[in-house]
C-alpha cells in the first residue's frame, strides 16, 4: 500500500516529548484526557446519552478501530471475524440502524458483504469526544437511527496566548502489535493549525489453545485541521485526510488490501448572533472510499482461482442548523443533505452501479416546564432516492421518510434521581447493502432494488440516574414495534445465495450500571446489558442478537498508583434463527457462555507523563463470541464453526499530554 508524508513515525513521536513543559494545556479542554483506565462507561447526565472521550485509556487491549473502541459501552456487541474491522451492533441491530458520524460527516464503505465497514475507517484516539444517543430520541443528524446516532468529533483547540498543545502515545503488545498516536495543534487567540495521526500494526493471534487465527492487519491515518477564530464568537475550520490499511480475516475468501480514504471538509460557526439567535452552524464534506479485495496472498488462489476486486463510495453531504435561545426555550432547526454514489473499477476504468441522495428538513425543541421537569420534543421529513445503475436493471426509487419523539425528562425533589421517558418514531430507507447484495428480494427469484420496503420503528425508552457522593447507578431500557424489518435468509445449499424479505418484529432490552466509592482508594464498578427481538410473523426469535453480558471491575488507586482487575460473564445464547441475519453474519447455532478475566495498572509518571501495561484474557481462555462470521474453508475453518477471540494478551502503553 502506498504511504503518506503525514503518517507518523515513532521518531515523530519522540520529538514531541521535547515541547517545552510550559506549554501545558488539555488536548480537549472541555473533556481531557483522564488519569484512569475505562472500566464500565457511564452516562454523564441522563441514561439516554453515553458522552465519553476515545482518549481515555481502555482495557481490553485499546482499539483497533471504531467497533472495537464501541464494543467496551453497555449494550454494543462486535460481528466478529479476526483482528479488527468488525461490524458494530447496539441493542441486537446492526448496519445503518446505528449512524456513525465523524465530525459530523459519514463515511460509508463499499465492499457488498461490509468487509469496510464504516467503523474500520475510525481511529477511536484520533477523536476527542463520542456522544452516544440512545434509540430514535434525536432528529439532528439524519434519517433512519433507530437503534442510536454516535458522533465522534474533534474539538476546536482554545488558546489564550501562541502555544503548543497536544498528546502523544506508543503501544506495545503481544502478537507484535505496534501503535504510534499524535495529536499536535499549534495556535493562538486567532487560528490553530492541528495534526493527528496515526500508524498501526498487529500480526495473527492464537487462541487459548494455542491455535493461530488469521488475522494481521496494518492501519495508518493522518489529518490536517486550520481554523481561524478571528473573535471568541466565530470559527472557520477547514478539514483534509487519507488513510489506508490491510487486513486479513480468518472468516472471509479475500483479504482487504487496501482500505483507503480521502477527506475534506468546511465548517462555519458563529455563536451570539443576537439575543435569541445563539447560534449558527454549517459544513460540507466530502468522503471517498477506495477498497480493494483479493485472495492473491492465499495458496488456493496460486493454484486454481485468484480474485481481485475493487469498489469505491463517494459521499458529499452538508447541513445548515441554527439555534434559538428564549427564556425557557431552546429551538434547533435546519436542513441536510447527502449524496452517494457506489462505484466498482472493470478493465475499462471505473462505472457507478447505485446511486443514493437524501435532503432532510429537521427541528428539535427543548422547553423547561419548571426547575425540576424539562419537555424534548422534534421532528424531521426526509425525500430519499436510490438509483440502480447496475447494466441492464436501471431503476429509480423515491420515498417520504417522517420522523419524531417527544421525551420528558425529570428531577426529583428530595433525592438525587433523573427521570426520563420518550416515544419515537423513525422510519429508515433501505440502504446499499440491503438492495444491492442480496441474490434475490422476497418473491425468491428477482431484484431486491424494488421489493424492499422502509423500516418503521415505533419505541418507548425509559431510564433513570442515582448520583451522590458514593454511589452513581443508571439504567435505560427500551421496547420497540418494527413493522417491515429488513431480515437476510442465507441458502442452506453450497453455492451462497441471499433473500431479503421485511417481516414484523418486537424488540426489548436494556442496560443498567452502578459505580461505587467503596473506600477512600477502592472503587467498584458493574454494568449489564440484555436484548431481545421476536420475529411476530413467523413466531421465532430474530437473528443476530448478542447473548446476556455483565462486566464488573475493583479499582484500587493511591497517589499515582492505579490497578484494576476485571471480569465480563457473557451467557449462552440459545434464541437463534438458523440460516437467518443480515449481510454480514448469520445464525448458525446456539453459542456457549465464557468468563474472562482481565487486569491493568497505571502509574502517573509526571503530570503529563503516564505508563498503562495490562493483561488480556489472564487465564488464557479460549472463547468465540456469539455474534461472528462463519469460517472460511481456505483457512480450515469449516462453515459452521466459530472464530476463536485470542488468548492471553500482553500490553505496555505511553501516554505523554502537553
């Protein structure tokens, strides 16, 4: 793969070590790195919204990519398939009912079975802060989010005087993992000039019993942000990027050898525009995914078949949003649109197959009935078109897409609790991987393009917070009615076919969690997270739905001393549809429960300066988890048998902040 001058070797890293001391400022000054390895996240301030930073050290081994970073927050699970670019799941659901916003653009991949998923173009450390919302409780940021909106955003660096300001880190770990992060901005009370990077690398791991998984993977990316800040009230940033990587994965016939990504954005924000005018914000972006598979590095391909292919996603999308301030009324309003075009490279260059355009009209209200009791309410109208290009199908569809909630949200009297219940409807388009890779639509033997219908959920979502001194509980939990739920049925038969049918479903789960100052220097911390999905048409479960999970973490910590063991108890998971799910996995069996253990400890060296080094799995457990890829046979994993998660992990990290 090629390289770019932007990437960030380890001697890169070392130069930063020598910033004067003096310039010490937070990377992130409204969230900055913590001196504390994450154990359990916790919401902030309602159960409704996971607000965290994607710099705070993290055990299991820090990620690799975006799913691997989500799959550590209550509730999220991770289609597997190897060493890294799994497929994010939240509450069972899975692909565009989860949007995933990077400084308020999406990346969307290209590969048919999702092998680029969205996430796999993250560097979790490369953001300052991940905003989870929960279920259809927001309409800001597009259409369709069913199962939640994440947003992982990098935040303006503030200067009161020229400086330097920044993090560094390098990690080191078994299975010759090697990372190198930098986040660099250079400033004054005019503009910054900011640089993140980021330059990773992992070889095969072995499970616990010694067995090795393909699945080495190499990863860099590097971005560019100039801002110009001409009053404390105005900010002009101007955006680029690119990215590559390879991968191999032990349950698909091709590697990904190449990953790469290209960039751009525009973002205009002016705040205090008048006395109820607070604020005013608009960007454009553009993002284009170029991926590459191919099975040539195999033995089978040298013998009988080598395959390559290449396919590419061009996204351009914006918004315009204003915000209004009254004495108990906040009004957010605006308009976004985005544009994707999917494309595959033949001998004769590249030729678009599916093109895609939403434009959405949004408005969110926030009303304070009384000091204790708050009103949120919003709705939003979508127009979406999809068009298939593909030779010899060229079709057209358009569709009106409604969506909106109201929610309140109390405060009690007497007692630190938080109160809140909303209803929301969304109703989401299907998406490229639902009308172009399946072989066939409902009916058994035509297109999906025109079969497929919109998913319409209508949910309930309810949860409550406990906070004081010692004790911080929360919990959150959900029931949901999907009316033309988009379900893969995979062909029981050798040659792989696909049918994509909508059937009507029932959801349900939750999560909860506590965190407890037991002593002055030990702190405990539990979470649990359940779903469940029932099929109402046919009277059987829905696939792809991860099993019980509970983590649970005893933290001691002294001075500049930190050590932290942890334990996650995962059940068996028994409603299964079999030869059901979506593009990516299905169910191929009821899996078994497993306990690993796990433990870290940190040591504040200085101020800015901190050693992390952890173990992974201590007991060296072999384990699969539920929700994975079927193995592929040209690495003698049979169809129907489970990819191993590794054994015992090694990590040492250094983490410098200026």
């Amino acid at each position: 793969m090629s390289h770019s001058p932007l990437v960030l070797s380890p001697l890169t890293l070392a130069l930063c070590g020598l910033v004067s001391p003096s310039c010490v400022v937070a990377a992130s000054p409204t969230l900055p790195v913590q001196a504390s390895t994450l154990t359990v996240v916790a919401p902030l301030t309602t159960p409704l919204e996971v607000v965290t930073s994607p710099k705070t050290p993290r055990q299991p081994l820090p990620a690799s990519d975006g799913s691997d970073y989500l799959k550590t927050i209550p509730g999220f699970a991770q289609i597997r398939n190897g060493g890294t670019n799994g497929d994010p799941v939240f509450r069972g659901m899975f692909g565009s009912r989860l949007r995933m916003l990077m400084n308020d653009s999406e990346m969307l991949g290209a590969c048919g079975s999702r092998m680029d998923a969205p996430s796999s173009y993250l560097s979790p450390e490369n953001f300052d802060l991940m905003t989870l919302t929960k279920g259809p409780e927001t309409v800001l940021w597009g259409p369709g989010n069913s199962a939640g909106t994440l947003r992982f955003e990098r935040l303006p660096p503030s200067f009161t005087q020229p400086g330097v300001q920044g993090s560094a880190s390098l990690l080191a770990a078994s299975r010759q993992r090697f990372d190198q992060n930098a986040d660099i901005a250079l400033g004054n009370e005019d503009g910054y000039l900011r640089l993140t990077g980021n330059h990773a690398r992992s070889s095969d791991y072995h499970d616990g019993s010694g067995n090795k998984v393909p699945s080495q993977w190499r990863k860099w990316n590097s971005d560019i942000a100039v801002g110009w800040t001409p009053d404390t009230d105005t900010l002009l940033e101007l955006t680029a990027g690119q990215g590559n990587g390879s991968a191999r994965y032990a349950g698909r016939s091709m590697d990904g050898s190449q990953f790469k990504r290209q960039s751009l954005g525009v973002k205009f924000q002016k705040e205090n525009l008048s006395e109820t005018f607070t604020q005013l914000t608009s960007s454009i972006y553009y993002n284009n995914a170029d991926h590459v598979m191919d099975n040539l590095s195999r033995p089978a391909a040298q013998s009988r078949m080598p395959m390559r292919s290449e396919v590419g996603r061009q996204t351009l999308g914006g918004r315009v949003m204003g915000t209004w301030q009254w004495h108990a009324t906040q009004l957010q309003s605006g308009v976004d649109m985005q544009s994707n075009r999917h494309r595959r490279k033949t001998h004769g260059g590249w030729r678009s197959d599916a093109q895609f355009n939403d434009y959405g009209l949004f408005s969110e209200l926030r009303y304070r009935i009384n000091e204790r009791d708050q009103l949120i309410s919003g709705a939003r109208v979508d127009l979406a078109q999809a068009e298939d290009r593909r030779v010899g199908q060229h079709a057209t569809r358009r569709q009106w897409l409604p969506a909106g909630f109201m929610r309140i949200e109390h405060e009690a009297d007497n007692i630190p609790v938080m109160l809140y219940a909303g209803l929301g409807y969304t109703e989401r388009f299907p998406d490229y991987w639902e009308l172009f890779s399946p072989t066939y639509g409902a009916d058994g033997y035509s297109a999906a393009f025109q079969q497929v219908h919109p998913e319409k959920t209508t949910q309930l979502d309810i949860g409550a917070k406990y906070q004081d001194k010692q004790l911080n509980a929360w919990a959150s939990a959900y029931l949901g009615w999907v009316d033309d739920f988009i379900l893969f049925r995979y062909s029981p038969t050798p040659r792989r076919t696909t049918q994509v049918s909508n059937v009507d479903a029932l959801i349900f789960g939750g999560e909860l969690g506590a965190s407890y100052q037991w002593l002055e220097h030990w702190k405990l911390d539990a979470s649990l997270s359940y779903a469940q999905a029932q099929n109402r048409q046919q009277h059987r479960p829905l696939p792809q739905i991860p099993p019980l999970e509970t983590r649970a973490g005893v933290t001691w910590q002294h001075g500049a001393w930190q050590a932290t063991g942890l334990v996650r108890v995962v059940s068996a998971q028994h409603r299964v549809a079999r030869g059901q799910g979506n593009v990516v996995g299905k169910d191929f069996g009821p899996s078994a429960g497993f306990v690993i253990f796990s433990a870290n400890s940190r040591y504040q060296i200085t101020d800015t300066l901190a050693l992390s080094v952890g173990v992974d799995n201590l007991l060296n457990k072999t384990y699969s988890e539920h929700l994975n890829l079927a193995g592929n046979s040209s690495f003698g994993y049979p169809s129907a048998t489970r990819i191993n998660e590794p054994g015992r992990s090694y990590w040492g990290k250094m983490t410098l902040t200026f």
